[in-house]
C-alpha cells in the first residue's frame, strides 16, 4: 500500500474508532505524539482500546499488551513503519 494512503487510512480509522467528527485526517501531523496535547486529539485509555481494535480489524495488527500499545502507537509515521514491518 502506498505510504500517503496508508497515513490518510489510518488518519481515517483513528477519526472513525474514537468517534471525533470534529477533526479532519489533514489535522492530523504524521510526526506529533497521537496521546498528546498537541495532536489535538483529546485521546483517553477508551480510544486506546478503540484504535486497538480499529488495527486489528482494519489492518490485521494485533498489540499483545498495553506496553507493545504504548512502543507502537506513538505518531502516524511510527505506525506506518510498523505496520509495513508486520504486515510482509
């Protein structure tokens, strides 16, 4: 999958699973921290399990634990990397 629309999906899947109607995929920087201030997200421990589940149903990534959780959802780009690494 190319690398933008692979962003632009889990932009998307993250927007859709945490039900923030309110932010644009475009809002979101592919290199800010997602659990941040500045991502303007407003993640809680309940959108953790959302985007947990989101990327295990839309992509096939499955994060045994919450520290494999907090070591790969970090930023878009972390995720990208990830996923392409797990998914060859």
């Amino acid at each position: 999958m190319d690398i933008e629309k692979l962003k632009y999906e889990l932009k998307k899947m993250i927007i859709e699973e945490c039900e923030k109607e309110d932010i644009l995929p475009e809002d979101i920087a592919d290199d800010v921290e997602l659990f941040s201030d500045k991502s303007g997200l407003e993640l809680d421990s309940l959108d953790a399990l959302q985007i947990s589940m989101g990327l295990q149903n839309k992509f096939g990534i499955r994060l045994g634990d919450s520290k494999e959780f907090r070591r790969v959802v970090t930023t878009i780009d972390n995720l990208v990397v990830y996923i392409n690494e797990n998914n060859a």
